[in-house]
C-alpha cells in the first residue's frame, strides 16, 4: 500500500503530522494549465 505523505496539520485525515489517512485523494488544479506543485490543491482536504 502507497504512503500518502502529508504535513496540513489541520485536515482531518491528517494522521501523526506526516501523512494522510485516505486511501487514495483527488487532486485538483486552481489554473487552466498548471505547471508548478503551487497551482495544484488536495481537493480531498477537510477541516478538522
């Protein structure tokens, strides 16, 4: 099983600081055409 590594603290599936408890994240992107890690976002994301 892959390791998603994680370090937002304050996501609910945040486990020990360092990595995410889901299964698999969506990943998504704030630009047409993103060329750098900046322009893309967990879209699996949620707020503790």
């Amino acid at each position: 099983m892959a390791v998603i590594r994680c370090s937002i603290s304050n996501c609910s599936h945040n486990e020990s600081g360092s990595s995410c408890g889901l299964s698999e994240i969506v990943v998504g992107a704030h630009v047409a055409e993103p060329k750098a890690a900046q322009e893309t976002d967990c879209q699996s994301f949620d707020l503790k």
